[in-house]
C-alpha cells in the first residue's frame, strides 16, 4: 500500500459513485445453485472463476465445428421493467440463441450472459437469471457464466438489459442450410403462441402508451392483460429440432428461426436460388394479439409478415417423404407442428398464399 497515497478514511466510494461490490457479491451468492442446475458432465469447475470451462468430449465428434450465436431481448425488456417483472424475459434469451444454433444443425453446449443495469437490486436479476436457468434446463444447455455491469451515473437506477453468447457443436458436413435444400421438400412450420422476443418496438408503440395500458385486456375479449400476453416467454424450439434430426438423419435439410425479418425475411436465408418456398398462411393459426396489432395500427400485411413470426416461431425443410416422422418427433418434444408449404422451382423466393 506504499506506493499509494495516505488518504484519510470517509472519502468517496466506489459505492457513491454508483456501484456496489457488495450488492455484487450477493448476486453472485445468490445465483450460485441456480447456475448449477444447468451443469452438463462436459462442465468443468463451477462459478466463480475468470472463464468457464467446458470440456468438448472426445470421441463424441469425429470432426466438429463449433457453431456461435449472440443475441439479445430487444424492447420485449421494457415491458419487463414497466411492470417490475423480470420472470420470463431470461427464457426468451436463450431460445433467441440456441434457436438460432440448431439452424446450423448444432446442439447448443453452453451459453453465457451479459446484464447491464443502472443500479444492482440482486433479488431483481436473480429473477432474471432463474429464467436463463430454466430456459438452459429446458434444452440441454449450460450456463457456463457470465457478467454483471453496474453502470452507475450512466443508465437510470431502474434500466435493465441482457444480450448473451452461445456456443454450439455440429459434425462436419451435417450442417443444415440451403445447400440440402431441393424442390418438392416439405416445410413443416412449429407453431408459436405470440409474439416471442421479435417486433416489440413497433408492437409497444401500437399498443403501449402507458403502464395503465399494459394492465387492461390484451384486446376484446381477451382472458388475460396486455402485459401477460406481451411477457409470453418464447418456446424454446431447439429440442424439437435435435428430435427430428434424430429421427430422420439427413432427411432434415435446412431450419430458419422466425425471429426479426418476420416469416419472408428468414425463410428466404434457407433456399437456394434454385427454388421458391410456398407457405399457405391459412395452414397455421395467427395469435389474436397480431390481428390486434393489424387494427390498433392499421399495419398491412406485408408490414406484419416482415416484422413478426404472426404464429409460426420455426420452418424446418424435410424430404417430403419424412414429413410425419418429422411432425411425430416435433410432437414428442412438446411443439406443435404442421406443414405449412413447400419448395418448388423457383428463384429464391418466398411466396405467401
């Protein structure tokens, strides 16, 4: 301590300054068992440490590449901070990110966080981190750690948000794509029960003016609030994927994640320029809270279609003879699934009937 200046005790503190290392400490005490939860055997130390450790097993791959996603929650966030409710939010980050890797064809591994918040209230982000838990439960994936960033002085005491990494693994030359996929293969759509994490910006400015807004019906007639409906956590869709991989080998050729970019946006990512995908809008069924959407802000259906997933989260393409093999192993995983169109001849083009 030499070296440094003999200041007298009582002057300012980091604390004053907007950031206390004791509220981090016990968020970190706090979390401790719920980051455990989602251990898998490949997981080496626990948290605590400078990097997390993960052991890609031998033998478990004869040639691996390792597949990435970063992601975040976007506005969806803002509805959590209007209503103090942080419970669901932390599951939308994952399925944002392992649903993004299983498109490459990749078991999601691993996944880490990054909160930043204006003020640390460790109660608020172990809610938050309770749903990553839950979230990585339900995929098979680990929370191999994380950061915490108090932005003091610099974010208000009540802002909020989360982005996170993922890390996935796929054999070499099994990765889905639009180079497997060939006219007459079946697309089967999973079906997604509201808005996911996709669209909020424009959803909360048709729909949101004040916190009294988000406490009313989602729309006539509606059994539940507009913010239940707003914080609907996304399905986690990657288990249903790995399921149908499984079951069909290579009879699986291409995902797309229907996340920003709406349903035309991320289909055309899986086609080749040799084909068109041809998906019967009336083969799926479209929430309630889009249509509202549609009336409160008078968005066409063009708009609606290149924002918002408008019921279907996920299109996997299939070998038109697998269809109910691929359906049967999307049920078994808990998602439902039906075809929703197909692929022809085409451009690349995505074509909306």
């Amino acid at each position: 301590m030499s070296r440094l200046l003999d200041q007298p005790e009582g002057g300012l503190t980091y604390e004053q300054a907007g950031v206390s290392i004791q509220a981090g400490d016990e968020f970190v005490q706090r979390i401790k068992d719920v980051v455990a939860s989602t251990a898998r055997p490949e997981v080496l130390g626990g948290i605590g440490g400078f990097g997390g450790l993960f052991h890609l097993a031998a033998g478990r791959y004869r040639d691996p590449v390792i597949v990435s996603s970063a992601d975040g929650v976007g506005t969806k966030l803002e509805v959590a901070r209007q209503l103090n409710r942080y419970d669901t939010v932390g599951i939308d980050l994952v399925a944002m990110l392992v649903d993004d890797l299983v498109c490459a064809g990749a078991e999601p591994l691993f996944l880490l966080d990054y909160v930043a918040v204006g003020q640390l209230d460790p109660e608020r982000l172990s809610v938050l981190v309770a749903g990553i838990a839950q979230g990585c439960r339900q995929c098979g994936t680990a929370l191999l750690g994380g950061e915490t960033a108090e932005h003091g002085g610099v974010m208000r005491p009540d802002d909020l948000d989360v982005a996170g990494f993922a890390v996935g693994v796929v054999e070499r030359g099994h990765e889905l794509g639009a180079h497997r996929v060939k006219k007459g293969d079946a697309l089967v759509g999973f079906h997604s029960p509201g808005l996911r994490s996709n669209g909020y910006s424009l959803a909360r400015k048709v729909l949101v003016g004040t916190v009294q807004d988000l406490q009313g019906p989602a729309y006539e007639g509606a059994a539940r609030t507009l913010g239940d409906e707003l914080l609907v956590p996304s399905v986690i869709y990657a288990p249903a994927v790995m399921a149908i991989a499984q079951a069909i080998g290579t009879g699986l050729h291409a995902a797309a994640h229907i996340t920003g970019g709406g349903i035309v946006g991320n289909v055309v990512r899986i086609l080749p320029a040799t084909c068109d995908a041809v998906i019967h809008m009336d083969s799926f069924e479209t929430p309630e809270i889009f249509y509202e959407i549609q009336r409160r802000g008078q968005v066409s259906a063009q708009e609606m279609v290149r924002v918002f997933n408008c019921g279907l989260g996920m299109v996997v393409a299939v070998d038109a003879d697998d269809v109910d093999a691929a359906i049967n192993a999307a049920t078994r995983a808990d998602v439902v699934a039906s075809v929703v169109g197909h692929a022809r001849p085409g451009t690349g083009q995505v074509l909306l009937t």
